[in-house]
C-alpha cells in the first residue's frame, strides 16, 4: 500500500486525509515514482480549497515530487528503473499526486536528477524553478541590465527568480511581507527590497527607476498588487500576471491600459512553457545547470512529515514560510 494525503471535499487544511490506497500499476508510457520529497505550492491550497478545478474527488494533492523510478509501463524511454527524478504533474488539468509515497508519472515528464541535487532540493525547485525559468526567459525576456519588479520575494517561487534574474544581470526590486524576509530577499538577489503592506510600492519603483518604472513586473500577488503593479510600469511594460496568493484580480476595463502607455498584461502558466519534452528539459536543464554550479541556492526552509501536511498548509496560507517547503517522505 502507499501512504497518500486525499481530499474527499473541498475545504480548510482539515479535509487533508492520510489514506492508505494500493500502489498503482504503470500503463503505457508510465513510469511508477517512489517519492522521497515532494514540494509543496500555492496551487495546492487553491485546489484544496475548491478554487482551481480538480477531476473528481476524492483525489491525492501535490504537483511536485522527487524520488526515484521503481517501475515502468511500456514505450517510456526517458528514463530508467533506479533513476533519481524529479517532477511537476504535467499538463493541463492534469490531477495532482505527490503527496504519497507512490506516483504514476507521464515518463515524457521526468527529469534526471545528477548527484549533485538531493531529493529535497529537487523537490522545492522542479515546479518553482522551471516557473521562475519561463517568467524570466519566457513571458517576458529579461535582459541584463533591466531593472524588474517581482512581488513575493522570499517565497518559494520568488527567492528562485530574484536570484535566477540576478543572475542574468537584471536589476531586482522585490516586495515582502516582513523585515525578516525583506533580509533574505536580500540574501538572494534582490538590490532593493519594499515592503509592500506598508510603503507606496509604485512610487518606491519610480523613485528607484528615475521616474520612468519597470519594463516587467512579475506578480503572483493578485488582487492586492495589481494596481501597484500597473503603476509601477515604463511606457509598453509588461504586467505578468502569474498567481492569486491574495485573490483573484477584479474585472479590468483594458481599455486602461492604452492611457496608462500601452501596457501589456498575460495571465501565464508553466503548463503553456513546458509543452513538448524539448521544451521541458531546454528549460530543466538551465535550471539544473544553476543550481549544480551554486549559481543559484535553492533555500529549503520548512520541513514536514505527511501527517503533519495540514500543518504545512496553514504555514503557507498564513504568510509564515520562507523559500521552499517540502513534505519528506
Ligand atoms: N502560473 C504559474 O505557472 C505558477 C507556478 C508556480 C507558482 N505560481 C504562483 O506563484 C505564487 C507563489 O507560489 P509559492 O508556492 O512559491 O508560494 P510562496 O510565494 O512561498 O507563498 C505565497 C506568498 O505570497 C505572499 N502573499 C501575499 N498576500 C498573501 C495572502 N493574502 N495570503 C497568503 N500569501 C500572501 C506571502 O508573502 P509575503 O508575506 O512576503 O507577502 C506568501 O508567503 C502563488 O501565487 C502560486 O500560485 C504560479
């Protein structure tokens, strides 16, 4: 049997279940995972709470995992049994499953691991990495010497990209929540940190750009840093929108954003940059390249066991967690 954390109904983290359920047969194309960590996310909290579409209850949550491959359906050819592994449950709408011990993954969606990368850091930097990868090479290419706007600096997603941006050569203004994190933000890469429940976000970044603004801003934010974002942007700036960690963001008139110099908004996923297996391993590859040479950390700050899942949700949802967080398994 394999241990897993389903939710029979929506709801607060105390519809998290710890079930035993068998462990699953690989079909073709599929390869059995025996976890060792998975990551932890926002999107888990929305799914868990019944604001991001799942398929039928009930259902295992987590979108991203490490461990080792154990078994194989027939015609994967990306990997073999015994290899180190990482994953993001791929595709659109496709069910989450990380949380347990055992996972059947698409064999196309995994990625070697090198020894460099242990399971925990590959578990914290597989789905936030390639994320923070798209952001900065996809949906808007940061070049070096840019000055860019990134909102949730020292979470999970973000300390990656300020430090991936960083290491682009852009210019990072980051916002937090706290002096605690406004430090680590700090630590890993960004040049000037605001906190953004306190201070004037869009004029701190006109302040910062000498009045001109950001040509990208990344929010994953939502609700509460939309306007700021808008504000913060230079003339034909690019708003990606990438998350709702606050709540969604209200109905927008786009005419607003002629007036405001031609802006430009995209509602972006990972899903929409990972299409294809080459698409998939030219960003994984990047990623690992980095993180192999230190040229970027990959901060796992709190652990959990899978009874204490719960308890992680509501580190999260609470705004208490810093960088990545994992479930060890
Ligand atoms: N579209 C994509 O492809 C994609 C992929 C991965 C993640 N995401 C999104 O990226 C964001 C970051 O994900 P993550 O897993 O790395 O989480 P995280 O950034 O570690 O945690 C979310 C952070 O958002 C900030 N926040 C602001 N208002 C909040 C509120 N009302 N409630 C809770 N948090 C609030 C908090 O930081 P402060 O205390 O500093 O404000 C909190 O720590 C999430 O919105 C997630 O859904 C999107």
């Amino acid at each position: 049997m394999s241990r897993a954390i389903r939710i029979h109904e929506h709801g607060g983290p105390e519809v998290l279940k710890l079930d035993n359920v068998p462990i699953p047969e690989p079909g073709p194309g599929q390869a059995l995972i025996r976890n060792k960590a998975a990551g932890i996310n926002f999107i888990d909290l929305h799914q868990r709470a019944g604001r991001y579409p799942l398929p039928k209850l009930p259902v295992t949550l987590g979108m991203e995992g490490a461990g080792v491959v154990e078994a194989l359906g027939p015609g994967v050819t990306a990997v073999e049994v015994g290899d180190r592994v990482s994953y993001v449950m791929g595709g659109h709408g496709a069910a989450p499953a990380t949380y347990a011990d055992y996972t059947l993954v698409d064999g196309d969606a995994l990625i070697r691991l090198p020894d460099e990368i242990d399971d925990e850091t590959a578990a914290a930097m597989t789905l936030k990495g390639l994320t923070a990868h798209y952001l900065l090479r996809g949906s808007y290419p940061v070049e070096a010497g840019e000055t860019i706007l990134v909102h949730a600096a020292a979470g999970g997603v973000g300390l990656l990209l300020c430090q991936m941006a960083k290491a682009i050569g852009a210019r990072v203004i980051g916002t937090v929540g706290s002096e605690e994190k406004a430090d680590l933000a700090s630590a890993h890469g960004c040049d000037h940190v605001i906190l953004y429940q306190k201070e004037d976000v869009a004029k701190r970044v006109k302040d910062l750009t000498g009045g001109e603004g950001v040509p990208v801003a990344y929010d994953a934010v939502g609700k509460d840093t939309f306007e700021a974002s808008l504000s913060s942007l230079k003339v034909r700036g690019v708003l990606v929108s990438y998350g709702t960690a606050s709540g969604p963001v209200p109905p927008f008139n786009i005419f607003e954003l002629n007036p405001r110099g031609s802006l430009y908004i995209t509602s972006a996923g990972l899903a929409w940059y990972t299409r294809s297996r080459a698409e998939l391993m030219e960003r994984a590859s990047e990623l690992i390249g980095m993180v192999a040479t230190g040229d970027i950390v990959v901060p796992v700050r709190q652990r959990f066991s899978l009874e204490d899942t719960a308890d992680a949700h509501r580190a999260l949802e609470g705004r208490f967690t810093v960088g990545g967080s994992v479930l060890t398994l």
